[in-house]
C-alpha cells in the first residue's frame, strides 16, 4: 500500500473539509462589457470589405449560372460575297 507524504495528507485533509463546508474553490466572474464606439476608419474599412466580398459572391454565383445555360448557335449567311453572322 503506498503511503502519502504527511504534507500532501494535510492538504487533501483541508480541501475536503473546505469543500464539506461550501467554501470551496471559487472564481469571480466580471460582466463583460457591451461593444464599445469603433472609429470611423475601422467602418469604412469594413464596410469596404464586406461590400468587395459581397460583389465577389455575386460574380461567382453569375458565372456559374451562366456556364449552365446553353450557348446559341450563330447562323452565317452569305449572299454575293457579303458575310453576315447572326
């Protein structure tokens, strides 16, 4: 049986009898504070940004769109030496 060093036995010892008596361990919690005034520069800049990001999902979504319609056929015609594509 292994035995405990007498100054370990003595802390066990406390910490139980602290935790029997409710006054265990314990952190205090601060209320975070609510979001604060940002500058000017930091909205622009992310106003900026979410705008160019915003534009750059809508060009991603128009070309996948349109690489999923068929093209249309051109039609040439030719009448006395005169080439017209349609």
């Amino acid at each position: 049986m292994l035995t405990a060093p007498a100054g370990l036995r003595s802390a066990s010892c406390g910490l139980r009898r602290r935790l029997r008596a409710g006054s265990g361990p314990g952190c205090r919690v601060r209320r975070a504070e609510g979001p604060g005034p940002r500058g000017a520069a930091l909205e622009a800049v992310e106003a900026v940004f979410d705008s160019a990001v915003q534009l750059a999902s809508l060009v991603v979504a128009v070309a996948g769109w349109r690489s999923t319609r068929p093209r249309a056929a051109r039609v040439h015609i030719e009448r006395a030496g005169v080439r017209v594509c349609v």
